[in-house]
C-alpha cells in the first residue's frame, strides 16, 4: 500500500492562502489607483519626517547614462520623469491608437459626447487658473488642472461598483483618452526648451521609418525599442519634450491581426484533424505544437501584446515610482492661508470646480442639442458625480507642473500642494455623490 506524506499537502495549500490576497490584489481593477495613492501618501510622509534630506539626496543622486561619445548626466528624478515616464506615454500613445482603430473612439457618433466634455473639462479649468495668475510668473502652469488621471478615476469608479453603469465608464474612460490627447499635443507644443530644426528632421526621418514598419507589419519588439530610443534622443535634442516620442512609438505599433482570426482558426482545424488522423509521433510532437502557436500569434495584434507586456511594469511600478519621486512636497514653513495665493488655489479651482463645471455643463448642453444620448440613461446626479471625479488629476498634472516650473522650486511646491488637494477633494466628493446617488432602474419588460 502505498503511503504518503503528511506533509506533501499542507504545503501547496499553505503556499496558496500566502499568495492569494496578492493575487486578488494585482487582479483588482483599482489596484493601480491604490498603489499609486500609497506612494504620494509615503512620499509626503517622508519629505516631511526626519529623514527628509534623505528623501531628496535619493532623488537628486546624479545617474550618467551612456558610453564614449554619447553620455548623459540625469539625477535619478529626472531619469524617471524623462526617461521612465516616456514608457508611460508609449503606453497612452498604444491606447489612444486602440480607441481610434477599434475602442470608443472608432466613429464619429462615439467620439463625440466624451469629446465635448474633455473640451469642457480642459477649457474651463486652464481659464480658472489664467484668471487667478494673470501677470505673474505662475501663469507658465496654466495647463496644470487638464488632465484626468484615468487610473486614479477609474479607480474610484470601481469602488462603486454596481452604482455606475458600464457605459458611464466607458464615458470617462474616452473622455480621460481625449483628455491625454490634449495634454501631449500641450506638453509638445507649450513646453518645450527651445526647436533646433536639423534634430527635428532627424526625428522626423526616424517616425518615417516606424511609420514604414507599421505599414510592412514588423512584429519584432527590438526594432521598435531601437528606434523609439533613437526618436527619443532626437526629440530631447530638437526642443520637443522627450517624452512625445513614447506617443509617437505607440501610436506606431500595428493595431490589426495579421491574418483574420476566421481563417487561422479554419487552418489550425485542418491541421488539428489531420493530426488526429495520423499515428502519433513524440518525435514530432514539438514542431505541430510550435506551428500552432506561430499560427495564434497571427491572431494577436503586436499592438495588444505590447500593450499587455508593459501594463504592469507602467502600472505597478513606473507611475508609483513617479509618485514617490514627485509628490514629497516639505510643508515645513507653510501656513494654511497659503493655499489662497492664486497658483495654488488656481490648481485647486480648476481640478475640483473646473472640471466639474466644464465636463458636465458640455455633456448637458450636448445632449439637450441632441448631439449624442445621456451615456447608460444616467441621471443627471451621476453624470455630475462623474464629472467631479474626473478632477482627479494627479499623474500628468504633476508631469505637467514639473516642466513649467524648471528652476523655481517654491512655486513647484506650491502647485504639487494644490495638486494633492484638489485631486483628494475630486476623488472623495465624486466617491460621495455616486455612492448616494439614485441608480436608474432598467425598464420593466412588458409581456402580452
């Protein structure tokens, strides 16, 4: 009889109770929100504890970068904002490209309503803070209070799972993607260090040639990492923020299968039955198998595969690493009243009021004008609800703010603050309203 270890058991088990909650963990759809909002929380807790020098000396630690000729001197700060980030954006670029051939944003009659409210919710906060900083050195952050953080804002929207329909998510989830659109073509064109034409040309060459390889269906992930290197080196020459050049390798990547999934699936059957129709044979049995896989992969756009080979590593790592490097702000000196001078108070405005004013009086207006229809039939409270949330504006605001204020710490500072404050009071205000919001009943079915 055979015997068996009384040990052999417990042990998988033991090992799955241990794991689990750091799977649910990762598999839950705010997880990225959390973690990014721990490490501003740990960041801010840092720069303002004993240990804050620390903290600093960290991220103002020089790095150099290269070899030979062609070397380049970061603090570990600016490696993360300009170099790390860019990764970021190559994501954005890969899921604006998405929406475009097949998401929310293929036609024209989708596009539309979430289109409008991101002009709603860009205008109406950069004018909030125009007004407030008119005349002063601080009018360089107008683009600050723009941007929704769509991994904070979906996140929250996941929080209240069951109170907001689908199709709200969708809206803000398109309504964020516009919102990025017109934060990149603002960070290209707004802030910049200065055009220098023959490095602009070379990028121009080098985006011609990811364009050539889009249009001839390159799959190979080292010929598009050599050249958005080489397009990011041009760009940072050329006077356009380095960072563009992730959009612009995103937005290259090709978004269609190579072949219709109807006729790999017609020739895997066929191979499949020809196999079982034969005597089997070990000796062959890896070349059938790696066939089959070379025939799924037709089936696979490269730009879905980059798109889930980088998704963790950006989310999971590189935005809550700009999180730690970016949102310690010293509150050493500071008093309340200094959150009414106009750059701070500017930020808060336009998070929190702006945006909230500007995407719900857009959407409204656009579905009274008939343009488009109340996404899911939400009620007005909600659609408000939303449109408070997308206030959060954390991830590219912060971006933002560090290249309007190179060289002036102090106002840094005080826009990271308003920032922090108004995205906190976007998130719980928004959370409130939807929470205790009335959610439309689906229709009655009437049966003869």
């Amino acid at each position: 009889m055979e015997t068996r270890s009384p040990v052999a058991l417990p042990v998988p088990r033991l090992f799955k109770v241990a794991v689990a909650p750091f799977q649910s963990f990762f598999r839950l759809e705010a997880s990225s929100g959390i973690l990014l909002a721990l490490c501003a929380v740990v960041a801010m807790i840092w720069a303002n504890s004993p240990w804050a020098h620390e903290y600093e000396a960290l991220f103002e630690a020089p790095l150099t970068l290269g070899a030979a000729g062609a070397v380049a001197h970061f603090t570990l700060r600016e490696f993360i904002n300009d170099g790390l980030m860019s990764i970021f954006f190559f994501l954005v670029g890969m899921e604006i490209k998405r929406e475009l051939s097949a998401g929310e944003l293929k036609t024209f009659s989708k596009a539309l309503l979430p289109g409008i409210a991101a002009v709603g919710g860009m205008v109406v906060p950069a004018l909030i803070f125009a007004l407030l900083n008119k005349g002063t050195p601080a009018i360089k952050g107008w683009a600050i209070p723009m941007a929704t953080d769509i991994a904070f804002a979906i996140g929250c929207l996941t929080l209240l799972k069951g109170r907001v329909s689908h199709a709200l998510v969708v809206f803000l989830t398109a309504l964020a993607i516009f919102d990025d659109i017109g934060g990149i073509l603002v960070i290209a064109v707004f802030y910049g260090s200065g055009l220098h034409v023959e490095w602009l040309l070379g990028a121009l060459g080098i985006t011609l040639l990811l364009w050539g390889c889009n249009l001839f269906y390159v799959r190979n992930g080292v010929v598009y990492s050599v050249l958005g290197g080489a397009l990011w080196y041009s760009m940072h020459h050329g006077g356009v923020h380095a960072t563009i050049a992730g959009v612009v390798l995103g937005m290259m990547i090709p978004a269609k299968a190579a072949r219709p999934g109807r006729d790999v699936l017609a020739d895997l059957h066929r191979f499949i039955g020809d196999l079982l129709g034969q005597p089997g044979d070990e000796a062959n049995r890896s070349a059938q198998l790696l066939h089959i896989e070379e025939q799924l992969e037709d089936i696979e756009p490269p730009l879905n595969r980059f798109e889930h080979l980088w998704h963790g590593w950006v989310a999971f790592g590189i935005v809550p690493l700009f999180a730690l490097a970016n949102s310690g702000i010293p509150l050493d000196g500071m008093r309340l009243g200094d959150l009414l001078e106009p750059l701070p108070l500017g930020v808060v405005l336009g998070l929190f009021v702006g945006k909230q004013v500007g995407i719900f009086l857009f959407t409204w207006g656009a579905v009274k004008a008939g343009l488009a229809a109340m996404p899911g039939q939400a009620r007005l409270l909600q659609l408000h609800g939303v449109s408070v949330v997308a206030g959060i504006g954390f991830t590219v605001a912060l971006f933002v703010a560090g290249l309007a204020f190179v060289g002036h710490p102090d106002l840094l500072a005080q826009a990271k603050l308003g920032i922090l404050l108004g995205s906190f009071l976007s998130a719980v205000v928004g959370y409130l309203i939807l929470r205790f919001a009335p959610v439309p009943r689906p229709a009655a079915s009437t049966t003869s």
